[in-house]
C-alpha cells in the first residue's frame, strides 16, 4: 500500500444514516464515526489481505509492508522519524506507555513526574500508578478557566524531575494548553535532555498541528477513534533516543515496546483518518469555530443564566462546555436524549462515576454548578441547521427542568458569567 492511495480530499460530508426520528450527535469528543472512506480502506485487510505481520510468508510480508508504509505517512506529516512511531491499541494505551514507559526506564535518572490537575484520567491514573510505586508526583493546578501557569509549572521542576504530561487541548472544557511555549521556556531551562514533555492530542488531533518540531514536544499521544478512524487504534510519538520500558509484554512487536500482534486493518484506518484529518484542519477549523460562535451566541441569548467552562482565549472550537444553575446535568442530557440530542455531561470515560468532574473541580467551580454541566462537542458533519434544533429544544428543556427545581427556592442565588 502506497501513502498516495490516501485521498484527503474526499468530501464524504455526511455522516451514518440514522434511523426514524431526527437525531443530531453533538458527542464527537467522545468518539467521532467513522468515516465511509477509511472503512473501505480498512476492509481488505479483513477479507483478503488477512496475514500476520510477524509471519515470513507473502501475506504476513505483504502485512509488514503495509504498517511500515502507514508508520512512514504518519512520520511524515508531524515531522518525525519512523522509529520514533508506536502503534498501539488506544489513546490509554499510549498515555500509559509514555508515562509509565518513560519514568520506569529513566528512573536512574529521577523519579518525578508533574502533570496538570485537568489531564484525562488515562494520564492521571496512570500518574498515581507511579505515585504508588514509590515515584514523586506534583500536579500543577490551573486557574478558573483551566489555564495554566507557565512559570509556576517550570518552578516546580527539580533536579530530579523526568517527565512533564500535560495535554494539548482538554477533553471536557476545551482549554487548549500553551504547549510551544512551555516547550520553548523548558528547553532554556534543562540541562541535557530532561526533564521531558508529553503531551495528550488526542482532542486535538482534527484541528491543530501535530508538527513535533514545531511544537517541541519529546513525547505526543493520538487515539483514533477521535479521528473519524476505527475505535482500539492510536499511536505513540517518542523521540528515539528517549529510553522506554515496555508496559505490555510477549512478542517482539513495535521494536519491542507493544507487545501483541499489530492489527493491519486498525492501523490503516488510523492512518488514513489521521493524515485526512491533519490535511483538512485549518479549514475545519474556520467551519467549527463559526458554528460554536453563532451556538454560544444563541444560547447565552435563549438561556441567560448559562455559563460558558473553558478559557474564552484559548478555547478549541470542537467543544461548547456548559452549566445551568439549579439544573441537574444528568436530567438534561436524558431530556435532551429523548428529543434525539446526543451529547454528554463530561470525558465519556468517567460516565459511571457519580463523583463530580475532577476537571470542574481543578477550575474551581461550585458545586451547584458542577452537577449541572453539559458537553455539546461538535465535529465533522455538524451543520448549523442540527445547532438550531438543539435551540429549539434545549431551552424548553431548562424552562421545564427550572420549574421543577427546589434548588431555586433553597438557594435563591444568581450566577454571572465569569
């Protein structure tokens, strides 16, 4: 398979059909479809080119040279070296190499570890992991729009510190991190190579650049299935002279750093998906930041009590985080699943946790308010025709829920926009 069979410039501008009712997907940050093009990529490798690439066979070879064409055309376009790309199995799987993978085999060198108080918890269990087994962990904490402080991260550096993880734009808020500057100021401040930088892209894969040399980074995780590719697909970015230790072990495979059998047809798809996503970011990115202009515009006018989460500076345009005083998320998300809206009240990964988002705690948020937060995360088919029926719907929805609520008789306080 040659990098030319990827076409990003597919239009393919319509998303899976849905079935009966009108339904409209505002959860792209929690997985994105897949697109109709990286599936038809995808399936020969299911059908007809099925080998094990670690067999000496032509089908096995023929799958060898696929992934190592794909590890190439991923190299590429964020400017690194083909030894220096992991494939691995998710975006958790990544975080947890970098993490784990970098302090265990570097920990002659140090045993610290800072990462911020607003990282996904694929990088913040892992964290604590570490902490368990005797690793030092400071978290840097950020402001009330989930910003951080440069310098107040740099003063936490020591002598001993490895590696620094903070992610490039945040899952939940949509705070997108100063990762080139920290990157800059970090290099004027290290002696030799450490302390390193990772950090998480996974939110920001569809509409920044991923140049590593641009943005100074030593390590860089991306999960596909936010790419409009296959779910159980990402890859690892590690500079290769960076030492790393192995978390999954067995085979030999991914220069002995991912054990298991590589799964052609995944790594196509995440392949195809991210080169397409990178090659049509810039205009994406337009289109989705008018789109989240007009849907913030029109909500704050329908709902004036609402409040917009996330740094108004810094905020990517994928992501509309919100709260409504006295409403509880939850009611909202199932009234607004019952008219069709699919959207959530956080990271898809802590849905099952009824503790309060640890990023809206980091922020500082109150309590009320906590509880009563919505995600709308747009993404590739969003139109601002599906935008104007969540219009339609969602403040109808606070008038009921508000009129039900004991809280604003309890608490009969206002909140303003910060």
């Amino acid at each position: 398979m040659s990098s030319r069979n990827y076409n990003t410039n597919s239009p393919n501008t319509s998303p899976p059909a849905a079935s009966g009712r009108r339904s409209v997907y505002l959860d792209y940050s929690a997985q994105s479809p897949i697109d109709r093009d990286i599936l038809a990529a995808m399936q020969p490798y299911y059908e007809s080119s099925f080998g094990n690439p670690s067999s000496i066979h032509a089908s096995g070879r023929r799958g060898r040279m696929v992934i190592e064409t794909c590890r190439e055309d991923v190299a590429r376009v964020i400017g690194a070296t083909v030894a220096d790309i992991i494939f691995t199995g998710s975006g958790t799987e990544a975080d947890n190499l970098a993490l784990m993978g970098t302090m265990r085999a570097n920990r002659a060198r140090g045993n610290h570890l800072i990462v911020s108080a607003i990282e996904h918890k694929a990088v913040l269990a892992a964290a604590h992991a570490l902490e368990r087994e005797g690793f030092r962990l400071s978290v840097l904490p950020v402001n009330a729009f989930g910003a951080i402080d440069i310098e107040t991260c740099l003063s936490l550096i020591t002598e001993h510190t490895v590696l620094l993880s903070l992610m490039y734009v945040n899952n939940e808020i949509g705070t997108a991190l100063p990762i080139r500057e920290l990157a800059r100021k970090l290099r004027e401040k290290r002696a030799g190579m450490f302390p390193l930088l990772h950090t998480d892209a996974c939110q920001a894969s569809n509409l920044y650049s991923l140049d590593v040399r641009e943005l100074g980074v030593d390590l860089l995780t991306v999960n596909s299935s936010k790419l409009y590719g296959p779910v159980g697909a990402g890859f690892l970015y590690r500079r290769k002279d960076i030492a790393l230790e192995p978390i999954i072990t067995g085979g030999e495979q991914e220069q002995n750093l991912r054990a298991g059998t590589e799964s052609v047809p995944q790594i196509v798809g995440l392949t195809k998906a991210f080169l397409k996503a990178q090659a049509m970011r810039e205009i994406e990115y337009k289109r989705l930041l008018r789109l989240q202009e007009y849907f913030m515009r029109e909500l704050k006018r329908h709902i004036p009590s609402i409040r917009f989460n996330g740094d108004p500076q810094a905020r990517t345009p994928s992501i509309v985080h919100v709260s409504v005083p006295f409403v509880e998320g939850e009611s909202m998300l199932l009234k607004l699943d019952e008219a069709g809206i699919f959207v959530s009240t956080g990271s898809a990964c802590s849905s099952f946790d009824l503790r309060p988002s640890h990023v809206l705690t980091a922020i500082g948020q109150d309590a009320d308010l906590m509880h009563g937060s919505v995600r709308f995360s747009l993404g590739r088919f969003t139109t601002q025709d599906e935008l104007d029926y969540v219009l339609e719907v969602f403040p109808n929805i606070v008038s009921e829920l508000l009129s039900l609520s004991a809280l604003t008789i309890v608490h009969p306080k206002t909140y303003t926009q910060k």
